[in-house]
C-alpha cells in the first residue's frame, strides 16, 4: 500500500512539473542554459507515438493468436497434450522478459535481417502477451454454460461457427477485458525493447523503422541523469505511462466490477 | 405413400462415391481423408495454433544454445565459475559467477522480505478483512502489479533508495558494519535496495496466489480448528498455513521466477559495474544480476561478448523454466486436490 | 403405407420384446435398435429399441436416472458430445442409420432439433437472432427469408404476439416461460422433422408450462415430437404414446390411454401408483 501510494505521489507531484503542450507535442532536444550548461528540453511524444503503435501492432498480433489458442485449450484441450500446452503456457507467462529480447533479437533483428524496428518489438511483446491472452481466454470460454453449447450444437451448427458466433459471443466480454489487461501490461514492458527497437527521436515513417517507446525512454533518461532536466523528463514520461496504463486498467476493473475473477487473475 | 421414403442425410463422403479399397490401410486412410470436414479444419487450425508456445519456448532453447556455443566453446564450464568480465579485444575474458550470484541473492532477498509482507496481506484478505474491504483491498494490489517495472526503477532511484540509506543502511553499518554482509558506505545504490524493490513487485503475485490458496481451504478444516478451542491466528496457523502450505510455497517459488526474471527495475538500482569486484560479498555493494547485465551491453556487444550475453540468458532461461515448472507444479497440485477434481 | 410393418419385421430381433403396435399403418419416424450408451464404464442404456410414429407426441417417463435423457441425446447424437460417451446399436430416422459410417451428426442435428430442460437462450444474443442463430450460423442471409422464418416459429411457438414489438431485446430478458418458448422457436426455425424435448417444463410455473403443452400438441400436424417428462400427468396430458424406462431399460412402450389404464408390466404398474420412484 505505502510503496502504491508513494510511487503514485511521486510520480504526480514531479511529473506534473514537467508536463506542458511542448513537453508532449514535440521531440527531444537539448538547449544551453544561460549558465553555459546544456539542458535536456523538448518533449516526448516520439515516446509516446511509439508505445501506442506497439501496443496497437502488439494486439493485432497477439489477440488473434491467443483467442484461437485459448480457444483450443478450452475446446480441444482436455488431453494429455492439451494439459502440456496449458502448462508451459503458464510457464511462458512467467518467462523473464530479457530473453524474449534475445529471442526475437535472434531471430528478428539479425536473422531474417529486419533490424531495430517496432515490428520486431511488437513481435516481442506480442510472444510475452500471447500466453496471457491465451488463458483469459480459455477462462472466459469455459465461464461458458455448457447449455449454451449444447442449445448451438442441437441447431445443427458446425463445432466451429458454434465456437466463433455463439461460444465466442457469450464470452466476449471476458475475452475483451483480458485482451485490454494484457495490452495493459504489456505497455508497460521496457527490457525485451531494448533488444529490439532500437531508438529513434523522429516520428515514426514504417514499422521497419526504429522507433521510441515511454518505458526505454524512462530507463535511458534515468541513466543520463547527468544531463540536466533528464530527471525532470523522466518523470513527466513516467506520468504519461502511469497514466496510460492506471486508466486502461481502472476503466476495464471498474467496467467489469465484480466479474471475470478467473480472467483477472491470470493476467 | 406406398412409396418407401428414401431419408438423405447429408454425408460427408457423398461427393465421392465409396471405392473398394485394396488393402486396410488405405482404405482407413481414403475414409480420413474423405471425412475431413470443416470442423477437422478449425480443431486442426486451433491445435496448430495452441502448439505455438511448444515451438516457442523450443526454439528459444535452440537460439539460446547456439548463441553461446561460442562462449562455452572457449571457456568451458569456467564461465559458469569465473569472475573475471573483460570485453577489451585481444584479452577477452568471460565468467558469468558473480551475476549467478547476483540474481540469487536480489531474489532471494526479495523472496525473504516479500514473502513475509505478501503473508501478512493473504491472511488480512482471506481470513480477517471485513467483507467490505475485501474487494477494494485485492483491487490496490491488482493496480500494483499493472505498474511497469521501468517505474518501480524510476522511483526506486530516485525516492526509495535515499529512504533505504537513510533508514536502513546507514544504522546497519554503523552498528552491524562488522558483519560481513553489512561492509561498506550506505549509498542505497545497491544489493540491498534491488533486492528490496524486487520484494515490492512481486508482492501482487504471491500475495493473490497464496490468498486464492487459502481461500481453497475447506471451511471445514477452519472449523475444525474452530471446534478445538482455537485461537483466530491458531486457526489461521493451524487450519489454514498448514493445509494451503504447499499452494502458498508455490506462490513463494513463482514470485522468485519473477524476482529472477526482473530486468529493468534491478537494472536501474542495482548500481554495479561488471567484473570481480562485484561478487555480492555484501548487500551494500553495488551488484549486477544476469539480466541487468544483458540489458546493459547487449546493445554494444559483438562476436564472442555477445555470445557470453547469451550464455547469461540460457542460465537465466533455466532458472526460470525450472523456478517456474517447479512453481506451477506446486499450485496446479494444490488447486486440483482442493477443487475436488481427481484425475 | 406399408412401411412401418416391413421395417417392423426387419428390425424383430431376438432379444427384443414384442411391441404392442396398436395403428400398425402409420409411418414410424425414428427407431432405435437395440441401442446401448455408457458414460464412461457407466452402462445407462440397455437394448433400447423403440418405435417412435410420424406427427405424434411420444412421451418417455421413468424415474430419475433411468437414461431417459440419454436416450433422446442418442437420437440426434448429442450424447456423443460428452466426454468418454459411447453409444452402440442404431437409431434410423426414417430409413437412414444416423450412425451409419459417414453420416455427419451435424446434419442429424438440423433434422432432429432439441430443447432443453432449463431455458438456454444464447445470452448476448436478441429474440430475433436467438431464432434467426441456426439458419443464420448455417449460412442464410437472405433477410426476407430469415424475417419470414422467425415469424413463422415464434408464431409456432405461440410467442409472436408477446414479443412482436421487441425482437431487439435480449434474450435472456424474457420470462421463464417465454424464455423455453423462444428455444423452442429457436429449434423450430431450421425446420427440423422431429423436436426432441428434454423435460421442458420441469423448470417453469404451472402457467408457462399449460402454454408450453398447448403448443406441443398443436405441433404435431407438422412435427414428430418425443417429450422427456417427470411428470406423468403431463405425459398423459400431452402424448399419444408413452414409454416406460427403468434403469436404462424399455420396460413397456404403448398408446398412452393404454399404457395408463391398463399397464402390461407390473414394474410400470407400481411406477404410475407411486410405489416407487
């Protein structure tokens, strides 16, 4: 509770310093202070374009793959391979974010040659939510009354459009608040970007591009703390973040009050 | 009506008439082959799709070991003792011991004071909070696992180390400076702080998981405890720390999968520069973990450096695949003994 | 008109017990034979074989448990969709085995539509998709035709003039009552041959359940309907033909009138007394 609140007071009382129409519309630069010294000014919204074309291109990624996956654990999963697949899922879920980096890096960045780019971050943070937007899946469906099911398979519906239109249907709320939480946290991820995206002061022209995400920005102005107004900017990113990601969450919690436990407590 | 109806139910294989097969095999085969429906797809589809994270973790293994081999090619099993982290060309020189123990001891600070807090707060939840409290209390923790590691680092560095020098270093190595593990100045830009965060982040886990534990306690073991004249804390003791016990170990090992994972939050408080200076002698040296280290060179590494890099991550990806299928393990248990589902 | 005697005779097997046929000349619509079904090592139906006619009501009673479920799950292969379910022996629905090699069980299913014991409507989904779900799901678009459908089996389902003005609302906004007749309409829009009822009623108050037996015997002009029931008074209310099943076995199968007044077997005598059960 104290740490929650602490960095919430934190966050507000030495972000909000820093906030102004420059410090979110314009791109980083650094000024000569009257007393000769240079100055971090300029703003982040490189940053924060960044993060939102990462999550968007994560999501897009991610949430087809994991609902069609959740799907499988919840229809198919009920045997011997199904219980392994949900099993190292979980295991995935809980795998350190860095190696993910030196995965997609690997594979990605050098491999087949795409370089530093925010395909290859959304790639590497779509392989850390994949495995959450699996189970909430998976959870949601199986909220699913198996009267339902058995009313769509009586109609003399194919497995698969029962699953999609009616399955899929009744479970969609719960499958739109784990893809929101999921999306959520994953915002927030900084250490498989490191590997993956490069960095970029311009706005973004191509997701083969490199690109700037908050949380990279956060971690970079933090080590140039010698650099005058870093720290100042780094709270201001940081506010931004906290922002983003509190209220995606609050919105879905509050949406969703009292409902889809099973669901929230994977994520 | 004298005419007898002829029902057609719609077959799969009516589009091909039936062929007398030569031999079994084929014949079972042709009849898979003609069955296949749209259905088969989509179960094919799913399954192929829900393999995925198989591949995954498969070919993260395959990058990891070849990405090393180099390292190991050179070093042997020295890198997993040396201390010695020279990237200067011509004399390179790689062991990865001191960020081993470096992860080892963050977590396991992180496990001891974590595990204690995260207790404390499963018990207030599942045993003695009002019902009204309930629910908002659970939501704070939730909203605590949704902020981003890079902030708990931010604020680690910039707020929460000072109260840690302050408060807790400065007397522990005035007073307990003789002990080993307390040498040194009080600079919060170390161990102990990154251990310290990490205790903090993985709160959320461990406490909810260990409180779902609890609450899976049959309430008649609770009353059980009740019935034999039990104290609330002998009840909690008794009725439900023993019977949860092994979903709460759970917990503990998965918040230790995370505190071993943790990259960016150690990276930015840690404070530590590689090489053998930076064995964790005591906590309030500045420390390098295995994965503040990847982080921190990854992006300058080249050749035989990079491969040591990826030596630092297949160590860590075994610690977390065993950590976490250790983990997992104990709470799957846990749950379906207590959900009443044999297999 | 000769059909049901010739396949009568084919199907006459060893073990089967002589059925009392008493209008030998009209068409029978499904039959099983000799048909058995496990949960598991759980053997819930022994050598069931049973003769259910054309555009009548045929109604199955037995005590809790005796696979009376089971059995019209069989007929439309729903059974099967429970984990480790096995069936055996055959049930024809016409002249065709639906467990034939080959024959898709979906297609049974949009021959032979089912409604459940509680109400299921699809949650998300309004009173006119609720209908419109199978035709629709089974790739109807032509709005016309899905508009006529709808009206066409609420109307069968006597629940049109309730529900005319809000076809947009929730499903599961609806009464209870109003609720099992919108599955019932839902069934009724793929224009299935045979409705298949898993105790209908059992969770409806005894209004909705007078209006749910008026609607059954009105759908047999066009429909066969086997009815699963608790109720024997509402089995003898509503049916024209009435099996007995006891422990997974058909322990008598005649016309209803019959089978009340004078049961042939001793068990069913004491099950309509309430000796036990």
């Amino acid at each position: 509770m104290i740490p929650l609140a602490s960095i919430l007071f934190e966050v507000v009382r030495n972000g909000a310093t820093a906030l102004s129409v420059q410090f979110l519309t314009g791109t980083p630069a650094l000024v000569t202070l009257p007393t000769g010294n240079a100055a971090l000014a300029g703003g982040i919204a490189v940053s924060i374009e960044g993060t939102l074309v990462l999550m968007g291109l994560t999501a897009v990624i991610a949430v087809p793959i994991g609902l069609l996956a959740g799907v499988y654990l919840a229809e198919f999963g009920d045997n011997r391979f199904g219980r392994s697949i949900r099993f190292l899922n979980d295991v995935l879920s809980e795998f350190p974010s860095i190696v993910i980096g030196i995965l997609v890096y690997s594979i990605l960045v050098v491999g087949l040659r795409v370089g530093f780019s925010a395909f290859a971050g959304g790639v590497a943070l779509s392989i850390i939510m994949l495995p959450i937007v699996t189970r909430t899946t998976e959870e949601s469906i199986k909220l699913v009354p198996r009267s339902v099911r058995d009313a769509a398979m009586a109609l003399g519906i194919r497995k698969w459009r029962a699953t999609i239109s009616v399955v899929l249907s009744t479970a969609r709320s719960g499958v739109v608040t784990g893809a929101l939480l999921s999306v959520a946290r994953i915002s927030g991820e900084s250490a498989p970007l490191l590997l993956t995206i490069g960095t970029s002061s311009y706005f973004l022209s191509g997701l083969n591009q490199q690109v700037d995400a908050l949380p990279v920005r956060i971690f970079l102005l933090s080590s140039e703390n010698y650099v005058s107004g870093a720290q100042q900017q780094g709270w201001g990113a940081a506010l931004i973040l906290i922002v983003l990601v509190l209220c995606l969450n609050l919105a879905v919690r509050i949406a969703t009050r009292g409902k889809y436990g099973a669901v929230r407590s994977r994520i | 009506m004298g005419l007898p109806r002829v029902s057609i139910l719609a077959t799969t294989e009516e589009a091909a008439p039936a062929k007398r097969a030569e031999d079994k095999v084929s014949d079972t085969f042709l009849q898979k082959l003609k069955g296949f429906s749209s259905d088969d797809l989509f179960e094919f589809l799913a399954t192929s799709i829900g393999s995925l994270v198989l591949v995954i973790l498969i070919v993260t293994s395959v990058v990891l070991t070849r990405g090393s081999l180099a390292v190991f090619g050179k070093f042997g099993f020295g890198f997993l003792t040396g201390t010695d982290w020279n990237t200067s060309l011509g004399s390179e020189s790689y062991g990865a011991l001191p960020y081993i123990l470096g992860t080892l001891v963050t977590a396991g600070i992180a496990i001891s004071v974590g595990i204690l807090i995260s207790l404390g707060i499963a018990i207030f939840l599942s045993e003695m909070a009002p019902s009204f409290l309930r629910s908002p209390l659970s939501q704070v923790i939730e909203l605590l696992a949704a902020v981003p590691s890079v902030i708990y680092g931010f604020w680690g560095l910039f707020v929460f180390r000072f109260w840690v020098r302050d408060y807790l270093e400065t007397p522990l190595s005035t007073y307990l400076g003789w002990i080993p593990a307390f040498h040194g100045t009080a600079t919060g830009y170390d161990i102990l702080t990154a251990g310290l965060v990490l205790s903090i982040m993985i709160i959320p886990t461990v406490s909810s998981v260990s409180k779902e534990t609890m609450m899976a306690v049959p309430s008649s073991q609770r009353e059980a405890a009740y019935s034999i004249g039990a104290t609330r804390w002998e009840v909690v003791k008794l009725g439900v720390l023993r019977y949860g016990r092994s979903g709460i170990f759970g917990a503990a090992i998965l918040g230790l999968g995370r505190a071993v994972g943790e990259t960016m939050a150690v990276t930015m408080v840690i404070g530590g520069t590689p090489g053998p200076y930076v064995l964790p002698t005591s906590l309030l040296k500045g420390g390098v973990t295995l994965s503040s280290l990847i982080a921190t060179e990854f992006g300058d590494a080249t050749g035989i450096h990079l491969s040591a890099l990826f030596g630092l991550g297949i160590v860590l990806f075994l610690f977390a695949l065993v950590i976490n299928v250790f983990a997992r393990l104990m709470v799957w248990r846990v749950f379906k003994v207590t959900g009443g589902i044999v297999e | 008109m000769t059909l049901g005697i010739q396949v009568d005779k084919e199907l006459k097997a060893e073990n089967t017990k002589p059925i009392l046929i008493s209008r030998p000349v009209e068409p029978l619509k499904i039959q099983t034979d000799k048909l058995n079904a496990w949960f598991g090592n759980n053997h819930v139906l022994r050598d069931v074989s049973l003769r259910i006619k054309e555009n009548h009501v045929t109604a199955i009673i037995g005590p809790s448990g005796c696979g009376k479920s089971t059995l019209i799950r069989c007929m439309n292969r729903m059974h099967e969709l429970v984990p480790q379910a096995k069936v055996s022996g055959a049930v024809l629905l016409d002249d065709a085995n639906v467990y034939a090699k080959g024959v898709d069980p979906v297609s049974v299913r949009r021959k032979i539509g089912m409604v459940f014991q509680k109400p299921n409507p699809f949650p998300t989904m309004s009173v006119y998709d609720n209908v419109a779900a199978g035709l629709k799901l089974n790739g109807e678009r032509d709005h016309a035709r899905l508009d006529r459908a709808v009206k066409r089996s609420l109307d069968l389902a006597f629940l049109w003039e309730e529900v005319k003005h809000e076809l947009d609302k929730s499903g599961s906004s609806l009464s209870g009552g109003q609720q099992q007749r919108l599955c019932i309409a839902r069934a009724l829009a793929v224009e299935p041959e045979v409705l298949l009822m898993d105790e209908p009623c059992s969770a409806l108050d005894p209004i909705a359940t007078a209006k749910i037996e008026e609607l059954i015997t009105n759908l047999k002009d066009q429909y066969t309907v086997v009815i699963v029931t608790h109720n024997m008074q509402q089995a003898a209310r509503v049916s024209d033909y009435t099996a007995f099943l006891y422990l997974g076995q058909l322990i008598e199968y005649g016309d209803t009138t019959n089978l009340f007044e004078n049961p042939k077997e001793e068990l069913t005598e004491r099950y309509l007394t309430g000796k036990f059960g």
